[in-house]
C-alpha cells in the first residue's frame, strides 16, 4: 500500500495497481510505501482515518490476466501451482478450481499448507490465515480478495475501475482537492500500462459454462462495480 498525508492507496492485485503505485511514489510529495499488498485492515493506526483508494476489474479479466501472468513465470506462486495441479491443467482447469476454493473444493487445505504463516514482501503475500475464511463462503477468489483487501473499514473504500483508471484516478485527486501538476497529469493520461499480462482476448477463454460461473461465484463484485461478461 501507499500512505499519502491526504489518503491511502490499497493495491488489488492484478487491478492497475503497478502503475498507481509508480504514479503516487513519483508525483506526490511524502509518498510512502507501507508494506507489501497489505490489505486496509493492516493500515498503520494513525492512518486510518484517511480515505481509502483502491481500483478493481472485470473478474472474467482478472482470471485470465493471473493465469496467463502466473502460468509465464519460471516459478510461479504456490496458489496457481496447487489450482493448476503443477501446471498439468489448462485455464478453464486451473480457473474452475480457484473459483472454487470457497465452495467445498479440496484443493483449499492444499493451498493452506503451501502459504506462508504471516506477511512478507514479496508475491501475493496472502498468508494461509489470510485464506483460509474462503472456506464454504461460496466465494470466487477474486470477490474474496477483494473483500478481504478493501473490508473492515468505518467507511467504504474509493475503488475505481481499471477499466476507467486514468479517468477514475484523476477524479479521485481532484475530489481531495490534491494539486495536478502537469507532470502528474502527463503521466496518468499518456504513460503506458505497467506489468500487463501477454494473451488473447479474455473472452476467448472463456465457454459458456465457466463464464457462468464466474458470474455466479464473484456475483458481489459484478454486481456491485456493473460488469458484465459482454463488456
């Protein structure tokens, strides 16, 4: 996360958080970095009375952007090592068994024993404690993060969407009445995407029946942020 004397920033994995993070450490005087993927429960006392930014994406996106992500890396994290069964299943496989992590799936206790005991610096640092109330929420993985991330506070968090980020972001700004230097507005309209994912249209991993079930297991963030599998 980042910590501002204004507001602070919780990165979402695999949601635009690469190129906020570079944006806030760059431009914003007193920029701080607080951690590493901390979720909003882990912000320092004295900082949680300011508002909090986060963004999110299209969940049937985010999937294939961590898979294809993960399934790129010379070792991946242990989430996507067990989901993936070491890599022997395909996308619709690998997806099928993340999404059902919180609806009975045996893989959850497998997953547990592979995470670390506590936070790190590193990955997805998501310790098995972290993980493991998932289980029989009937969640998607990406509801659950998300809910986990940005959950726990007196007031809901600012999250904008990724697929609106530079629009979103700047309004955020503007609405905390933090000054846009033109270096600052520069780099959010025109600096290309930071650590993007290599692949195909995400609707083209997708068939009918695990489209549905992403719609069904991340109902709450669909519905809440107005996705749709056709947008």
């Amino acid at each position: 996360m980042i910590a501002t004397d204004r507001f602070v920033y919780v990165h979402l994995h695999k949601s635009g958080g690469t190129f906020v993070n570079e944006c806030l450490m760059r431009f914003l005087p007193g920029a701080r970095r607080v951690g590493y993927h901390l979720p909003r429960s882990r912000i320092p006392e004295s900082l949680r009375a300011l508002p909090v930014l986060g963004f999110v994406r299209n969940p049937w996106s985010y999937y294939v952007s961590w898979f294809s992500f993960q399934s790129r890396m010379p070792q991946p994290n242990a989430l996507f090592r067990c989901a993936s069964e070491n890599r022997a299943l395909d996308f619709s496989g690998t997806i099928r068994n993340l999404l059902d992590l919180g609806s009975g799936n045996t893989k959850l206790d497998q997953v547990l024993a592979m995470l670390p005991k506590d936070y790190g610096n590193q990955g997805l640092n998501l310790p098995a404690f972290a993980l493991d109330p998932i289980r029989d929420s009937g969640k998607g993985f990406y509801s659950y993060l998300y809910d986990y991330m940005y959950g726990g506070g007196e007031s809901p968090a600012s999250v904008g969407k990724v697929e609106t980020l530079r629009t979103d972001l700047r309004q955020f700004l503007a609405g905390l009445e933090i000054p846009l230097s033109p270096a600052l507005t520069e780099f959010i309209d025109h600096a290309h995407p930071r650590n993007t994912s290599s692949h195909r249209s995400w609707r083209d991993y997708y068939d009918d029946e695990l489209a549905a079930l992403v719609a069904m297991r991340d109902q709450d963030v669909v519905k809440l942020h107005g996705y749709r599998f056709e947008d």
